[in-house]
C-alpha cells in the first residue's frame, strides 16, 4: 500500500469481533445485489449496480477479527474509459483495537488520485463504508442497494 491509496477509516465502541463479522455481511452494508460467499478464505463473490459497475472479488486473505483482503479479479465500470481499471486492485479492510475502540481502516490498493475513477470511486467508498458499514457495525443495520433499487 502507498500514501495515495485511497484510504478512509473510522473509530466505533465495538469489539474487533464485532467489526469483522459486519464487515463480512457485505449484503448488509454495500448491496443486496451480491452473487457468492463473502465469509471465508477464497469465497468469491460478484456485485452489479446495473449497466454502471460489475465487479468479482476473491477473498485471498481472512484474519478472523483482524484482516479482510479482496482481490478484484475481474471488473466492468462502463463510465470510464478503462472499464477493467479495478481489476488486479485489492481492497483490504484492517481492523485493530485503539485503547476502549476498534478501528476499522478501508484501503483500495489501486485507486489512485491520478485514475480516472478515483472521484467518482472515492466518493461512493466514503458513503459505504464511513456511512453503511458504520452503521451496520453501530446499529445493526446498514444502508446498502437494495435488490429493488437495483431493479428500477
């Protein structure tokens, strides 16, 4: 990982536990739209946001309470010009105890302020992940795509 990784993290009162098994619902906190198994070692999984974003991912390494790493291994984002610009990309969730709270760190190793996608990317990635995930790991419910926004 470089410093120009797009990187964004957040601190909550729940245990690293806790933090890694919400982090694991990926239906629960980025889209209902999920094709796979997102728990363990080498699950693979695909999400779709209609004609817009396709992506597959691999989870190639899982620390239960401690790491999540995804390899993109395949990617269609058809508003840019190099639709396959995630693809090799590994997105990587660390979570550490910091004194009475966990810490959950969120990485796409690749997304870099110099592609084109990095605005747009960036941008969804701080709602899911400092909004969604946050709340699922807070509340217990996240705010994900649902299946029927997905539908329209």
């Amino acid at each position: 990982m470089t410093k120009q990784d797009f990187t964004i993290s957040f601190l909550v009162d729940q245990t690293p536990k806790e933090v890694f098994d919400a982090t694991n619902n990926v239906r629960g906190w980025w889209t209902e739209g999920v094709d796979g198994n997102t728990e363990k070692l080498n699950d693979e999984f695909s999400v779709r946001f209609w004609d817009i974003h396709y992506s597959r991912q691999k989870l190639i390494e899982v620390i239960p309470n401690t790491k999540i790493v995804w390899l993109v291994t395949d990617s269609k984002l058809t508003f840019i010009e190099d639709e396959a610009e995630w693809t090799g990309n590994q997105i990587v969730f660390d979570i550490t105890k910091q004194g009475n709270q966990t810490e959950l760190r969120f990485t796409q190793v690749g997304l870099l302020p110099d592609i084109e996608c990095f605005k747009d990317c960036s941008n969804a990635w701080t709602g899911y992940i400092t909004g969604s995930l946050k709340s699922l790991i807070t509340t217990g419910k996240g705010k994900p795509t649902t299946i029927e926004e997905l539908s329209k």
